[in-house]
C-alpha cells in the first residue's frame, strides 16, 4: 500500500529518490556473488543468460541458482524459464492468486502478445478498458512494464510471460491462436505490422 504522502511535490522539489525495479536489478557480477554464497559457480556465458532471463530479479536469480544446486539436476541456467517449477509457483502464490479470475483470464491471454497497448489488446482478448488495467498492473508492480514514458505500450517480464502463457496453454488449448489472429488483424487494419 502506498503511504499518504505527496510524492508527486517531493519528487519535483527534490526531496523523494526514487528507486525502480532497475536500480535494484542485479547485474552479472551480482549474479556470481549471489551464486558464490550459495555455493554455486557460474560461467560468464550463465551468468549473462541468466540476468537476461531474469532481468536481474534477485528473488527469480536465486531460485533458478538454487535449481542447478541440486545434483539430481543439471544445469540449466542458460535456457531458464518462468516454467522452472520453483519460480512458477513463487509467482503464482505471490502474484496470481491475489488477483480475481477475471484478471488472471485476461493476464493469461495478454501473454501471448510480445508489447501491449490498450486497443491491441482490446481487440485481441475481446475485451475494453485494457489501457486502464495495463497501467494499473504496472502501478501495482505486477510485472508488467510500461515501455513509454507516456504509459501506453507495456511488456510483461519475461519469466511471468513463460508462467502466464505455459498456463494458457495447459488450461485453454488453442486460445493463443486465436488471440495471435485477433492481434495480426488489428496490427493490418492500423498499419502496424510491427506488432
């Protein structure tokens, strides 16, 4: 919950810093420290995936270290997905199941989509006010991220996508199709075939 305080002043007068997601990201050389504490050593080349595929999450770099610890696994950290089974269930326990079903419906589908903005994703989900919710979901840090400095094309993190579609597919087969299609309609219709 947010204090009752007036950011927006402090912020323009100097009084508020600021720190995001990204100034709280670990780079590669927090990602071989985090790696020697636990007694897991790492290669440049695992190192730099594994940042990628986290974005430097600390809580999603230490489980996914944690994973290749266990000698019955091998190591993965260079193909690591938000499916790897100890992260996906962290973000569904953490994220998801707070969220209504409506919301979960709509974060599922919306995963198919690589960047998402208001009416890409209203026509591609058959659904209306996903401005609205896109920008609420970024307010609430809920891994999705707004990729404009004016707030109308987000993208999801890259591991709570893996989670959101490999449960899309598991628990509506064939809705990603039909979701793609919907989206390279629309992209046609407002010249945008980028998207």
């Amino acid at each position: 919950h947010r204090l009752a305080l007036p950011f927006a002043r402090l912020r323009a007068q100097g009084h508020l810093l600021d720190f995001g997601a990204d100034d709280l990201a670990l780079d590669e050389a927090g990602v071989q420290a985090l790696g020697e504490r636990i007694g897991v050593s790492t290669s440049p080349e695992e190192r730099a995936a594994l940042r990628a595929r986290t974005e430097g999450w600390p809580a999603a770099t230490y489980l996914a270290l944690r994973s290749v610890a266990s000698p019955a696994r091998g190591r993965q950290l260079i193909d690591f997905r938000g499916t790897e089974a100890s992260v996906a269930e962290y973000m569904r326990s953490e994220l998801l199941e707070s969220l209504d079903p409506g919301t979960q419906w709509w974060l599922r589908r919306a995963s198919v989509l690589d960047v998402m903005n208001g009416p890409l994703c209203d026509a591609a989900l058959g659904t209306t006010g996903s401005l609205a919710r896109l920008r609420q979901l970024d307010a609430n840090n809920l891994f999705v991220n707004a990729i404009d400095g004016h707030r109308e094309a987000f993208r999801f993190h890259r591991l709570f996508r893996d989670m959101l579609h490999d449960q899309l597919e598991e628990q509506e087969p064939g809705a990603a199709a039909e979701v793609n299609a919907r989206a390279a309609a629309w992209a046609a219709a407002h010249e945008a075939p980028e998207q």
